[in-house]
C-alpha cells in the first residue's frame, strides 16, 4: 500500500460537478494505492501515518491539531512506466481488493477520532487543494 500525504490549507474532491468530499484551513489529502499482497497490516500502517505524522505547521500531526483529512483511492500509484510510454497497472489490485481496503484505511482513521473526508471509489474525481508548503510525503507499507 501506497499513500501520497499533502499538507494543504483546504482541499475539495467533485464527481459529475457535485462537491462530495471537502476540508477546511489546514489538514492532509491522502493519495491512497493498493496493491495485491496489502491486508490489514498495511492499512494499520498508512492510517496510523497519516494520523501521527508531524508535517502540520509547528511539528503537529492531524491528531494534536484536530485537523481533516481527504482520503482520495489512488490506483495510478502502483503505475509502472519503467517500458515504453504507456503506463501498466499490473500493480494496481483489482477494484474487489482495493475499494475494502481503501474504506478500512478511512474508518482506522475515523476511529482515531479523526474528521475524514472522501472520493467515490472508481469515479473520475476532480481534486482541487491549496498546497501548504509545499509538503508532499510518500509512505509504503
């Protein structure tokens, strides 16, 4: 499992024009990707980084903040452009192992007490954020 955490001052996810995931000031976007051999001790791992990593301003994580986050299913993660110009993604999991996956990671996060927002799983998603740093982070578990 791959995740792409982004520091922002607001972030917003539309599907067919429609603003279905939103926060507000200062939190984190996740980028999350599944591949085949993920299971719960992954998902333990990206929801636990994404809750106690310090990239909020003065050294804070989502939890000591009270911040958001938008958690965004990501397969294009598990791209592989390694030959040619076209990308594979025979990386990627299937949409029956990751979509699971990507909600266990969401609801591990909820459970910390964390406010979480949300993409549509398999939706064209225009994703629109204030970067806030730039910070940008890749975690792999």
């Amino acid at each position: 499992m791959r995740a792409v955490i982004q520091r922002v001052d607001g972030a917003q996810v539309e599907v067919d024009g429609e603003v279905i995931g939103a926060l507000e000031g200062e939190g984190l976007v996740a980028l999350v990707g599944v591949t085949h051999e993920d299971g719960p001790g992954q998902v333990a791992t990206i929801a636990r980084k994404i809750c106690e990593l310090r990239l909020l301003t003065g050294e804070r994580s989502v939890l000591d903040a009270g911040a958001q986050v938008l958690v965004i299913s990501q397969f294009t993660l598990y791209a592989d452009v390694r030959k040619g110009r076209r990308p594979s993604w025979n990386g990627a999991a299937p949409a029956a192992v990751a979509e699971p996956l990507v909600d266990q990671v969401v609801e591990a996060i909820r459970q910390r007490g964390v406010s979480v927002a949300t993409g549509r799983f398999g939706a064209h998603m225009r994703v629109g954020l204030t970067g806030d740093g730039p910070v940008t982070i890749l975690v792999e578990a």
